[in-house]
C-alpha cells in the first residue's frame, strides 16, 4: 500500500456526494469483509456479560479455569489455548472490541479470514507456550514465587500484537520500516522497562508476527507467479466465461 496514493483515495471519497449514505455504506462493507473479526469482537462482548451476571468469586474462578498459567497448561494445553483468547480480566473491554472492529477488521480484509486465524493463532499460541515455559524453568529454579503458576493471565493481546506485525508488509519502503521500527521499539522499551512475563510475551508474538507475515508473503508471491505462468502458457487458457477465481472474487495481495 502507498501512503500518498492512500491519502488521495481518501481526500476524493470525502469530496464526493452523499458522504453519510456512503459512509454506512463502506462500514457496512468493511465489516461485511471481516467475519472472523466481528465474531471475535461479538464472543468478547458474550464473555463480558457471562462474568457480569455471576458473583465475583464464579467470575474469578471462570478466569482461573481459562488462564494460560503454569498449572492449566501442564493439565489441559489445547483447552486453555483457545478459551484464554476469548475472555477479559476487568471491565467493560471497549478498547478491544473497537480494535477488532476496526484494525483487526482491516487485517483481515487484506489478509483474508484464513490467513488472518493463522496469524492471530500462531500468535496467541506460540508466545503463550513460550512465556510459560519460561515460568516453568524460573519457578523450578527458585527465581520466582510458586504462587506464579496459577495466576490469571488470558486475553487475545499476543494474537492482536502478531497481527499488528504481519500488517508491516501491507506497507512499502520507508513506511513499512518505520512502522516495523515503531513496533519493535514500543514494545522492546516495555520489556526493558516492565520486565514482566507478559511484557516478554508481547516481544515474542511480535517476533513471531513478522515470521509469520513474512511466510505468507512468500507464499504468496510463489502461488501468482505460478499462476501467472500457467496463464501465459499456450493452450491452457481458461474457457469464456469461466470464473478463473474462487467464487468470483479475486484473492488480497500481500505487499
């Protein structure tokens, strides 16, 4: 994506007619464009309730059961993986629903849904496993309170902070390394600073988006090119009228 080119779409859309039927119109679309996202944000705004209409000890319990601590991950792994990324500790998560609304929602328009899951999982999944194995040796080495292994820790911040790297090659040139510089500093400066094993957590889902990002763009120049020398090879032509594209529509190009 080119900034300028980005900023003159926009400065034309304004201009035009009918801003506030076009307006609904492109949240509409944007969200239309964003399954994973809305039902991310819709499952938050479930869970919050769940804990409002419960006593705060049930709500405390109903955290424990689904945190990715020391204990839960040794007994059931796979099952508190995927529960932890769906609560919130505290109150309303108005910040995190708006997220996924809006910028998650654009990652996933340009990543594609599936593409979009992968990221925001190996994300979630991979700096979970990798900060509690870092609990694990510092608990079996007397470097830190046993009380440690079974505190609460869920949320869905290492899944968003891996997609929030992946964006960086939605951007070309200097606006790309500036954005991945603004990422690698926000966040080193927390570990540095905050030195928490969530701080570590959220440097090692950044990590592991840039990883990750940088495989699906891969991937994905390999399957054009390949799709792009099928297409000039005599004789293989796709027959008139034929949808050369799943479903009619076209797949999103990583940059």
């Amino acid at each position: 994506m080119d900034i300028g080119t980005f900023r003159r779409t926009v400065l034309e859309w304004w201009r035009g007619p009918d801003r506030l039927y076009r307006a609904g119109r492109a949240v509409h679309d944007h969200l239309a464009g964003a399954p994973a996202s809305c039902a991310y944000a819709f499952t938050l705004f479930v869970t919050w309730w769940t804990l409002r209409g419960v006593s705060d000890v049930a709500g405390h319990r109903l955290i424990l059961s689904a945190s990715t601590n020391l204990h839960n991950m040794r007994r059931e792994p796979v099952q508190v993986l995927v529960a932890s990324a769906f609560w919130t500790d505290g109150g309303f998560p108005w910040v995190i629903i708006i997220g996924f609304l809006t910028v998650m929602a654009f990652a996933e328009r340009w990543l594609g849904t599936l593409r979009w899951i992968m990221v925001f999982a190996c994300g979630h999944a991979g700096a979970s496993m990798i900060v509690v194995t870092g609990i694990a040796y510092a608990v079996h080495h007397d470097l830190i309170p046993l009380h440690i292994a079974v505190v609460s820790d869920v949320g869905s911040s290492y899944g968003s902070t891996a997609v929030l790297a992946a964006l960086a090659y939605h951007l070309r040139g200097t606006p790309r390394a500036l954005w991945a510089s603004a990422l690698l500093a926000w966040f080193g400066f927390a570990a540095w600073h905050g030195r928490t094993f969530t701080d570590y957590g959220h440097l090692t889902a950044l990590l592991i988006g840039f990883a990750v990002g940088a495989v699906s763009v891969a991937l994905s120049y390999r399957l054009e090119r390949a799709r792009d020398q099928r297409a000039n090879r005599p004789g293989e032509a796709a027959p008139v009228g034929e949808e050369t594209s799943t479903g009619g529509r076209s797949e999103p190009t990583l940059h």
